[in-house]
C-alpha cells in the first residue's frame, strides 16, 4: 500500500476496527506496514532490529522475514501469548533496562509504547543506547489528546479519564484494560518534539502522522491542531555519533 494514500488509510482503519475480532489480520498488516516505512530509510535485511514492548511479536516476525535479525523485548509474560504462541527470538524484559550493549542494534523499532510508559524521556533514551551510531531508532505512539487517545474508552476520554472508564463500565460489564496514570500516560506531540529536538544524540528524520492518507508531516508543525489530528506520531530518528 502506498503511503500516504486514502486506500492504506482505509485499509488500516478498517483492521483497527476489528482487533478485537481478528486480531491477526490487524497486527500482520499493521507490522507489514511499519516494516515498509523502516525500509524507506534503512535496509532490513542482515540489520540487527530490537523490538521493545512488541507483544506478540507480529512486528519482529515481519523484521525477520524480511531477512533481518529481528529480536522481541516484552516486558509482560502474558502480552508474548496473548495470541496462542510464543513468539521466536523473545526475551521478557523492561524497556527502561534492555539487556543490550550500546549500539548493539542497527534498528530499534517501538510502535505504540511511549504512552504507557510513565517516564517517556528515560525510555527514548534506553532505545538511543542500544542504537548503533548511524543506525534508526522509530517509535511511534497515540497521543492522549488524539481521537484514540483513550485507547478502549475513546474518544469518551476527552470527557475525563474516570468518567470514560465508568461509560466503559457500564456498557461492557467489565472493566477498562487502561487505567490513567497507571498503565496509560498522557502523551502530548508538542511537548515529545521539543524533548527530542532538545537531545544532542539524534536527530529527526521526520516527524509525522503515521496514519494519515496526506499532510501527514504538515499536521505536526501545527501547534494546537497536532495534537488532535495527528492521531499517532511517528518519529524516525537517526542516532547521531
């Protein structure tokens, strides 16, 4: 699918619609895509690629079909046989404290983490330490004020957090997987691209809507507008010497 277009968009909103119902289809597609976009500024096959909080492992299984040395860092037990499987090349591990030398992976790759780690700064740095000078750090991740936001209680958060898991409540009988401030963190775009364009370890590659079918790095330069219309931020980063 070529990206940006309407059609990806169509297509990846539509699996997102159905995670709950067919959630193979939802992440192989998903990690087919992200792994397209790394491809566009660095070469997956023989690369070392470490996937911090990847779940299940679609994302590393797509790595390694491509011919990479993909490797899943998974701090949750449960989250590596969500899907009936054990993914390959697994380690269960905190992404504030990877089991990795510095620069020992030519990729570090997260998708959708950064919001529910409560210190976002300290984890972007443990992924620029493992990364190799010269090598790509992508992280990608749904900003709280986003219509997806609040994740399984959206967009009902922009009516308050408790009040969108007691809707939740009520709707389902069961109780919201995301609590905030617990296991999900207000994540802002404005406020990450200024932390990151203050290190003097990376630099940006781009900064973009990882979703949308156009405009997708004009939104980001919007203050205010980002951080509703940019749905999910993708940042490629370049780990500088």
């Amino acid at each position: 699918m070529r990206d940006p277009s309407l059609r990806r968009s169509y297509a990846l909103f539509r699996a997102f619609l159905q995670e709950q119902t067919a959630p193979e289809h939802c992440y192989r597609l998903l990690a087919r895509d992200a792994a397209d976009q790394v491809e566009r500024h660095a070469p997956l096959k023989g690369a070392v690629v470490a996937d911090v909080g990847g779940g299940a492992g679609h994302f590393t299984e797509e790595f390694r079909r491509r011919g990479a040395h993909g490797y899943l860092f998974e701090p949750d037990p449960a989250e590596l046989t969500a899907h009936g499987r054990r993914p390959e090349a697994a380690v269960v591990a905190d992404g504030y404290l990877l089991p990795l030398a510095d620069g020992a992976a030519d990729i570090c790759f997260s998708s959708n983490v950064l919001e529910h780690v409560a210190d976002p700064q300290t984890f972007l740095s443990e992924l620029v330490r493992v990364t190799r000078p010269g090598g790509l750090i992508y992280v990608a991740f749904t900003n709280w004020l986003s219509p997806w936001g609040g994740h399984e209680t959206a967009p009902w958060h922009y009516l308050g957090a408790e009040r969108a898991r007691r809707r939740y409540r009520r709707r389902t009988g069961r109780d919201a997987k995301h609590t905030l401030g617990v296991n999900l963190f207000a994540v802002h775009v404005g406020r990450t691209l200024r932390q990151v364009r203050a290190r003097d370890d990376v630099a940006i590659v781009t900064a973009r809507s990882r979703y949308a079918p156009f405009l997708a790095e004009a939104v980001t330069r919007l203050p205010g507008v980002r951080e509703i219309a940019t749905w999910n931020l993708l940042l490629i980063l370049r780990r500088l010497p």
